[in-house]
C-alpha cells in the first residue's frame, strides 16, 4: 500500500474484536521492527515487554485509566520502558556490539570512535529528568514505526499513554528494574462496531504545519 493511502486509513481504535488474535508470526515482526527501530546515537534505551496473556491485562488494569478499559480485548500489549539511567557498562556494551557488527572497519585512531557519544549519554543521565525526557524522546520513534508497520500489515491498534506511571512500574515490577514505563501499544483487530473506524480523519491545514524554509 502507498504510504500516503496508508496514513490517510490508519486510525486508532477504540473497540477491539477479542476473538481474533494476531498470529505469533505477525508480533514477531512487529517486535523485530521495535528492535531495528533508530535512536538518537543509536543509544537503544528501550526494554520492550510484549504479551497476550489475558491474566496480564487484569494484573495492569487498576493502572488504566477507566475509560482504556474497552481497550483491554485487544490481541497483544506491548509496554514500552526506558532505563532510569545509563552507566559506562551499557555504552561500553554498545561499542562492542558495533565493534562486533562492523560499524569500525575502517578505524585507524587510537581513541575509541564514539568517545564524544559516550560523554554525551553519561552527562545526559546525571539529571535524571533529562535523561527521562530524552529516552522517552526515543521510544516513541519506536512507536512510531511500530505503528505504521502494524497498520501495513493490516493490524490495528491504540497508543495508550492513559494510564498511572507509578502503579504500573511497581505492578509490573519494572521500579525494581531500574525501568520506566513510557507508553503501551494495543494491537489486535477491530471490531465490526467499531465507531472511530468510520469517522473521518482531522488534522490541521498541512500550511499551519508544514513551513518550506527553502521558499
């Protein structure tokens, strides 16, 4: 499908069919989308947590706002976290992975190629807040991929930022983790009673928001 077709059709829906499940193939695409997702330095913040396991919904939902809870016959959930922060061992870990995938080939320096990203990401992480703000910053690049994939292979879902932060970390365990979570995607198909399927797409004038510099 043309990607514009694809944006112009894509919505978020409200009313999921519980009956239908979305294969185990299908969300092992979309997490393999999630994990080739791009990052600001390529820093990866992200833990991804993906389930279809009902016991699970009714475990998290005291942390849903009461109006997400139709949202709870969709297929699969995926909770998107970030580390509360990142120390030398984590950007260590990310040089060597790209060390080891080829990124430095050609690198003839003595000083490690990514001595300047590795300042950045650990000045980054001394203000807890910044660094939440900027690794969320990222996950929802994430999402945003995620969810256009989803809608490309005919699945539906719903972007849940509606929920108590907090109660779900403890909930779900992830405070003891050192993870945040930042927002949850629901997937699944919709329902024939669907209302938002039919309703028409709003946006604001492409000129209000769209400014060519070049012009």
């Amino acid at each position: 499908m043309d990607i514009l077709e694809l944006m112009k059709t894509r919505y978020t829906t409200k009313h999921f069919d519980p009956t239908r499940k979305v294969s185990d193939e299908d969300i092992a695409k979309l997490m393999e989308v999630l994990h080739l997702a791009p990052s600001s330095l390529n820093c990866q913040p992200w833990q991804y947590f993906v389930t279809g396991d009902k016991a699970v919904f009714e475990k998290i939902k005291p942390a849903l706002w009461e109006l997400n809870y139709p949202r709870l016959d969709c297929s699969h959930m995926i909770i998107f976290t970030v580390p509360t922060g990142v120390d030398q061992e984590y950007v260590d870990r990310m040089y060597y992975q790209e060390k080891a995938d080829g990124r430095f080939h050609d690198w003839t320096s003595e000083e490690r190629p990514d001595v300047g990203r590795c300042n950045y990401l650990l000045n980054k992480t001394k203000d807890p807040q910044d660094w939440h703000t900027y690794a969320s910053a990222q996950a929802h690049i994430a999402l945003g991929c995620v969810t256009v994939a989803a809608a490309a292979m005919g699945i539906d879902s719903t972007i849940i930022g509606g929920y108590n932060e907090p109660m779900l970390d403890e909930i779900m365990g992830f405070d003891k983790q050192g993870l945040r979570s930042v927002v949850m995607l629901f997937v699944g198909y919709r329902a024939e009673n669907d209302h938002n399927a039919s309703r028409p797409k709003s946006r604001f004038p492409a000129e209000r928001v769209i400014h060519y510099l070049d012009k």
